[in-house]
C-alpha cells in the first residue's frame, strides 16, 4: 500500500471513534481553515525559501543553506509527533529516502514541537533524515501556513491526551498547514503541496520525481 491508502484507512479509523457531534465540529474546523484561503496564501512555486536555521533533535543548528549546498531539497511541515497523519508521512518518506538520495536530493522535516519531541518522533518513526524543531513557528510564518487550532479542537485533543500548546513549549495552540516543498540549490520553489485539510499529504511518487528534475536541470 502507498501513502494514500495508509491516510484513507487512518481517517476512517479516526471517524469511527468520534460521535456525530464531533465528527461535525473536526468537519467545520477543516473547512474554516479552507475557507481562510490560507493554503493559497501559503509559499508558492517559483518563489525564495526564507533563509534560516533551527536546531535538529540532538540541538545541533542546521542551516537551510547549509543543506542546499548539497543540491536540491525536500522541506516538509508537519504538525507533530502526536498526530497519526504526520507519522504516517514521515514513514513514508523514509521509506524513499535513499530514492530521494539517489535523485540528489537531500530530506529536511520541520514541526513547532520542542527538540525533545522531536527526539522522541525521530525515534519512534526510526527517521534517518533531518528533523527541525521550530520553535513557536518562525520558521513556518515565513512561509505562511501558521494557523490557530479552533479551540473547540484543542478541547478534543486534550481529551486524547494532547495539550498541543505544551508540546510546542508556547501559550497558544497554532501547528503549519501540512506542507511539502522541493527547492532547488538556489532557494527557488520547483514544487509545492500545501493542504488546509491536515489528512492529505504529499504523494512521495510526485515529490522524487521533482527532485529527479530539479537535480537533472541543475546539471545541464
């Protein structure tokens, strides 16, 4: 099975754990942040990645410029280690991490959630790629996905055991849009997916095949 077959079966798995009144209330919040067009307000293709450094899960700074000095890369947003969603991406993506190596590529993922988080999701997921720590989202305001959970949401997610805020180490609730960008050496967007909708993600097959071309046009 690929990755939207795992993400079908987790969203039925989660729909069949909430009552009609909660599955309304998760159905509006999705369309509000639909509705704000925040997703088309969000980076795009052929634009400049913001330049920045954040600390990986050991507390090591990475650099984005650092990394781009390798050839293109992935940058991919997620919320956080707590969300099955997200968990299923980041598998999916090391499941083709030599693929995108081989592509000349390079993999960075980023969440607001505090380095020891991060830790643990490297951890628990047997990542072997770089992940990001970004501290009360700097990093993804720059590249507009930053939304406030509807607290309605948040009331749900601390019944599930989840005090997001906490986990970010901030006041407030607020994760990126789920988003997955190849940029090329220079910094340049070649490929974009950014959903208002946290269950859809990125299809790996069209993001090796960005960075297939990227690195192939690089080296013409």
């Amino acid at each position: 099975m690929g990755l939207e077959d795992d993400l079908r079966q987790q969203r039925e798995r989660a729909r069949s754990k909430q009552d009609p009144v909660e599955r309304e209330v998760r159905a509006a919040a999705v369309a509000a942040v639909d509705n704000s067009g925040l997703a088309k307000k969000a980076l795009g293709v052929g634009e400049s990645v913001p330049r920045f450094t954040l600390p990986d899960a050991a507390g090591q700074a990475v650099a984005i410029s650092d990394v781009l000095t390798h050839g293109p890369a992935v940058i991919s947003f997620y919320r956080g280690g707590w969300c099955p969603f997200c968990n299923l991406e980041l598998r999916a993506l090391q499941s083709r991490l030599a693929e995108i190596h081989a592509a000349g590529g390079s993999l960075v993922a980023i969440s607001p959630e505090t380095p020891d988080l991060t830790l643990s999701t490297v951890a628990k997921n047997s990542l072997e790629f770089t992940v990001l720590s970004d501290h009360d989202n700097t990093v993804a305001r720059a590249f507009r996905l930053v939304h406030r959970i509807d607290p309605s949401i948040v009331a749900y997610q601390k019944q599930n055991g989840h005090d997001i805020a906490a986990y970010n180490g901030v006041e407030t609730a607020e994760v990126p849009l789920p988003a997955t960008y190849v940029v090329d050496s220079s910094g340049i967007v070649f490929f974009a997916f950014v959903s208002a909708d946290f269950t859809r993600r990125a299809d790996p097959d069209d993001v090796i095949e960005a960075v297939q071309r990227v690195a192939g046009r690089q080296r013409m």
